[in-house]
C-alpha cells in the first residue's frame, strides 16, 4: 500500500516533490470483525486495467499510483482534495464498499453512498428494536449506562433519564468551569449569532460537529439507518445524535473547555480532535458500542460478512428462507398443472 508502483527518481528534489505529493492514505483500525476503512485526501481516485488505484501527479509530470484492495475494503473514505471516476465508483459498488465523501481527518460527513450489496442485518436489529417502544426504552437506558457508567433500574421512564442525563451534564460543566478557572458556564447554541458565543460553545459546537461525522460515518458501513434514533427523533441524524452523545462527556467536552483562551476555538478544535483520533481509536469502539445496544442477546457479535448475494424471504418462524423457490406445493395449494415459474418474479 505505501510502496508506489513506479520507480523513485535519482534526483533529490524530485524525490523530494514526490514525498510531499504521494497520496496521503491512512489505513485506519478495523472497526470490526468485517469491516475497515481506508481514508484517502488529496488524490485522484480512479480504474485503469490492473485494478482501482488512487493517483497523484507531480509538478513535472510525473504520476505516482497506490492501488487499493477494494475486495478486503468495507468502507473508503474521501477527504478533501479527492476525486473519484465513475467506473471506480462502479467498481466499490460491485465490491461491496461503502463510499463516504467526508471532511479533513475523515471528522465530517457529507454525503455517503451505501452498496445495494450491503447486509441489512444490522438495519434489522436496529428496527427490532425500535419498533417496540418497551424495546426502545431499553436501549436508551443502556446508552445511559454506557455514557456515565451508572446503571439505572428497568422501570426508569425517558423522561426521568433526561433529568438524570442534564443533571450529570450539568455537573460536568461545573467541573470542567471550576477546573480551568473560567466562571460559570451555560451551553449556548444559537447558530444566528454564532460569533457571539465564548470561546467553549464555540470550541464544542466544532468539535461535537466532527465526532457527528465520525459516527456518521460508521453507522452507514454498519448498513444502519441514521434517522432512527432511540433517544432522538425528527431528523435524519437522530442516530447520529444519540451514538455521539455517547462520547462527548469523555472527548469533546473536555476538549472543549481546554481552549476556553483559545484566539481560534473553532478551528483548534477541529484541528486537536482530528489530531487526537487516532489516540481514541473511535471507529471500532463506535462499531462494538452499535452492535451491544442492537444486539444485546449477543455478547460477541459474530461476523457474518458485509455482501450478500442472494436475497431471502423471510419468515416469522424460521427468520430466513431461500428465494428463488416456488412454495406452492409446500403451502398445501394444487399444482396438477403447475404454472411456468417465469409467469412469477420469484428470482431475486
């Protein structure tokens, strides 16, 4: 992946020009057993005969190739600077891989695309749960438990965990004032007067917007949706809101008030949460908190691949069956003269 395919020149400022202009690609962690990413800026992302390659090329000329393993990629992320060829494009698609068009780091999702090969087994859970509002309610009690590490008792209704929730956020806030010697503190977010927030708001309202791209990001290669919130509704994000909220009293918050003399809180935090990403190692433990809250049965979940080939049918005794199949003959119905199967859609 780093060595490129061409032969270094002999000269030292060419070489040079190519250290500075080789593509810049990041392998990030797997985020799970079937997944990893690929972060890529700066490059030109295209197909030639050998295979997808992300390309760049020198002020003299001169091109330098990093081929990419789109068969062993779940999801590739691009960055600012990057361009992507349709026949590439088409090539993730036919591999699998999930397209996420994000901001410098990877922090900030823009648009994504999702592979009509991807599973849904993920989305199921995610909709199992949602569906049923005792179920719901389960969930977010344990996204509480994951955030403050307080368990609380299963009868606790939501209301009664967002007074818990803003009196522990609250708390935090005092803290984090009195520690960095800045008076009281008052989140304020009001994006019509945003250059007149103090330097926190501002530096957390930057801040929260990257750990919103990260778990965007995430939550599409999952194959989940992000607009079905437990804890919010109403948007698009509402899973993005309540994922990230999982994060924020531990990174961003924190973050947030170190810069309170910051002279660019807005631009310092971006910067110190992209630089620190890696020291958070946030993409797998994202993935992992996902699949407890979903799938709380399965203590590990196992891996059962991102592609599916076949479509099923499914089945509320035996959860899956093959399509394909003309059931007649099982569901008990007559079928003396049978009708030709191209008479049905029954291929998936």
């Amino acid at each position: 992946m780093t060595a490129p395919s061409t032969p270094r020149s002999p000269r030292d400022k060419s070489s040079a020009r190519r250290r500075i202009a080789a593509p810049t690609l990041a392998m990030l962690p797997r985020v799970g057993d079937s997944l990893s990413f690929l972060y890529a800026d700066v490059v030109r992302i295209v197909q030639d005969d050998t295979g997808v390659c992300a390309e760049t090329t020198t002020a003299d000329g001169e091109t330098t190739r990093v081929y990419l393993p789109t068969s062993a990629l779940s999801c590739v992320l691009l960055g600012p600077g990057t361009s992507i060829t349709q026949p590439a494009l088409a090539t993730f698609a036919r591999h699998g891989t999930t397209v996420v068009c994000t901001g410098s780091g990877g922090v900030r999702c823009y648009s994504a695309t999702t592979s009509d090969a991807l599973t849904t087994r993920w989305l199921e859970h995610q909709v199992h749960q949602w569906s049923n509002p005792e179920r719901r309610l389960a969930v977010a009690r344990q996204m509480y438990l994951k955030r403050f590490n307080i368990p609380v008792p299963p009868t606790t209704p939501l209301n009664k965990l967002r007074g818990l929730e803003g009196q522990r956020v609250k708390a935090l806030y005092k803290h984090l004032a009195q520690q960095h010697r800045i008076g009281r503190f008052r989140r304020n977010y009001d994006p019509a007067a945003w250059d007149d927030q103090d330097p926190v708001n501002l530096a957390l309202s930057s801040a929260n917007t990257c750990l919103y791209g990260i778990v965007h990001a995430a939550i599409v290669a999952l194959g989940c949706s992000p607009a079905l919130g437990f804890v919010h509704q109403g948007k698009q994000h509402a899973m993005v809101y309540d994922i990230a909220d999982l994060y924020k009293a531990e990174l961003t918050i924190p973050l947030a008030f170190s810069l309170h003399d910051s002279p660019h809180p807005e631009a310092m935090a971006r910067r110190s949460f992209r630089e620190e990403l890696r020291l958070y190692k946030l993409l797998p433990r994202i993935v992992a908190d996902i699949q407890s809250l979903l799938a709380p049965d399965e203590a590990q979940p196992t891996p059962d691949g991102q592609a599916v080939e076949l479509v099923n049918l499914w089945d509320p005794e035996t959860g899956s069956v093959p399509a394909g199949v003309n059931y007649a003959r099982q569901a008990g119905l007559p079928d003396d003269d049978p009708p030709d199967a191209g008479d049905f859609n029954i291929q998936p």
